[in-house]
C-alpha cells in the first residue's frame, strides 16, 4: 500500500462535534481513516498548527523518509501567534499591522509556498497541497514541484464562494480596529456565513468550524483520485 503522510492543522484532525455531544474539542481523524482505505496514512497534523510549524515537521519527515505528501494550508496570520490562540491575547499586535494586514498575510503565504518548493526540490518529491480553513492562492501553481490538488475547501461546499487566504480563527474584531481592506473582513465574513449555514450539515455541530464527515466526504472524494 501507498505510503501518505499528511501535514496542517485541524482540518486535517477529521471532525471535532456530534450530533448528540455537540463541540467535543477532540478530532476523530475521520479524514485520515477514510483516506486509510487506500493509503497507508501517518498524520503529523494538529490542532492549531501553523504554516511554519508544518514546514518544521516536513522538513524533519523527508530528512529520514519518502513517501505521497498532502498539506492542508491554515490561516497565515497564524504564523505569528503559533501553537496558541492569538485571537484572545491582549496585545497590539494587530495595530502594528494597520493596513496592511492582507499584505502580511499574503507574504506569509507565499513563502509557505517558497519554502515547501524547496523542501520538494531537495528531497526529490511532489507536495500536494489543498486549502483548509485558508484558500490556495493562485500563486502556488508556479512552483514545479507543488501540485494543489484543491484550492478551496469551501468551493467544494458553495460554488460561489470567492477565494482568500484568511479565516474565521482570524480574530475579526481586532481587524476591524485595525481598519484594514474591506476584502479582508469580506474574507472572513463569507466564510463564517458558510459555516453557520451548513451548520450540522456540512459543517459540524454546536458552533464547530470544521467540517463534518459529510463536508470531509467532499474533499476525499475530490482528491483521492489525484493523489
């Protein structure tokens, strides 16, 4: 059986809510036990990781090892505040940004993009990445050895959902206050409407922002045949 090893956050930890327990606060790995079925799958995502993080574990894997990659892109402002939820600290880390937190943001990303191209070249693999809670941007396809299996989750639920990189961890107030792009607030704002919409549905329960076995369904579905 093909070797898979699978990077990213939680939405890489399968489904965190149940019908009658409602948010659990635990993953049950859905994601990767249906993707066991076909591949023999290690999974070195969890909750809260961030890009930089998952650059880290990466790079230590393919030090020592060789085998199918998925990546699952998280929020990029996470890269700031890792293992921790930035959203609550008390600090003026979003002042310092006013007005161009979509620039830092879109930065970041691109040299996750970079930075997992390198990782590629030098250990001789393809990375296949998808977006989780944060879209692909387009300028991941440039990179030769990345291959986005799937730039939006989210599209996968609503075809008409416009692509960003940002998310509903992100905390929006502090955004607001610090008066940046509009878009950045419409990112996060579309988002979060999707997920309050498919709420036991497509999304999980009791306020959850992963996506249900059924919303997971959709993204294995999508890829396994791309892998």
């Amino acid at each position: 059986m093909t070797k898979l090893a699978i990077f990213g956050d939680s939405w890489a930890c399968g489904s965190f809510s149940t019908e009658a327990e409602g948010w659990t606060g635990i993953g049950d790995f859905y994601f990767q036990e249906q993707l066991s079925k076909k591949y023999d799958i290690t999974n070195f995502a969890s909750g809260g990781l961030s890009n930089v993080r998952t650059l880290h574990r990466l790079n230590d894997y393919l030090e020592t090892n060789n085998s199918k990659i998925l990546v699952v892109q998280t929020d990029p402002i996470r890269d700031c505040f890792p293992n921790f939820d930035y959203g609550l600290i008390k600090s003026p880390f979003y002042d310092i940004f006013k007005g161009n937190i979509k620039q830092l943001a879109e930065t970041q990303i691109e040299l996750f993009y970079y930075q997992l191209n390198l990782l590629a070249v030098k250990h001789s693999v393809e990375i296949n990445i998808i977006g989780g809670c944060s879209d692909v941007i387009p300028s991941a396809a440039k990179y030769k050895n990345l291959n986005v299996l799937c730039y939006s989750w989210f599209e996968l639920i609503d075809k008409n959902h416009k692509h960003g990189v940002f998310s509903n961890t992100t905390n929006l107030g502090h955004v607001i206050q610090a008066d940046t792009d509009r878009e950045v607030i419409d990112q996060i704002y579309e988002k979060q409407v999707i997920i309050d919409r498919e709420q036991g549905k497509l999304f999980g329960y009791g306020g959850d922002n992963h996506p249900s076995h059924a919303g997971q369904d959709l993204m294995i579905n999508y890829i396994e045949g791309k892998l």
